[in-house]
C-alpha cells in the first residue's frame, strides 16, 4: 500500500514497527513458555511412544516429545504476537514517519 504524509503529501514514508518487534519477542518467550509446559505431556506421549524401543527410545522419544512441544509453542506465540504488534502499530501508535517533513501518523483505517 502506498501512503503519502498527511501535512506534505510526501511518498517517502519509513514505517517503525515497534509494537510488532516487541510483540514478537514476547509471544515467543510466552509461546515457549506454554510450550515447556506442554512439552511435559509431549514428553510423556514421546516416552510411551519410544517405549517400544526400549530404554533409548524412552529416553529419545521424551526429550524429542519435550523439544518439538517448546518449538511448536515458541512459534506460535511468535506469530500472534507479531500479528497483534501489528495491528496497534497500523491503528493506534503513530509509527508512520515522513522521511521528509518529520510528521508521525497513523494509517487510514
């Protein structure tokens, strides 16, 4: 999409993403976070499922069913944080700046 500053008319619009930054950052350590605690039952689903593998499949199978859990979580914590920074970054935070004027704004809804 193409914006224009509102006071200059200027094209050349640099667009911060602050909020989507840091809206990433914490849905991943929040999606991880769930993720580890999920990891628990993963682990445990993981360890049944290498028991047929005996002693080394038990080990494997928990710490893959832990691994897989965290990554899963981390992502998409990741997403939805990123997804939210983005929309208050579009629609309340004035994180659009004219590169020539200096005005900040948001975009039109």
């Amino acid at each position: 999409m193409s914006s224009q500053c509102p006071l200059c008319n200027s094209s050349k619009i640099a667009s911060l993403r602050n909020a989507m930054k840091i809206g990433a950052a914490i849905g991943t350590v929040g999606g991880a976070a769930q993720g580890a605690s999920s990891a628990l039952a993963g682990g445990r689903l993981g360890a049944a499922v290498g028991a047929i593998a005996g002693p080394l499949g038990i080990t494997l199978g928990a710490i893959s069913g832990a691994v897989l859990g965290g990554l899963a979580g981390g992502v998409g914590g990741c997403a939805l944080g990123a997804q939210l920074g983005e929309k208050l970054d579009r629609h309340v935070l004035a994180n659009n700046l004219c590169l020539i004027c200096g005005h900040r704004f948001n975009l039109p809804a």
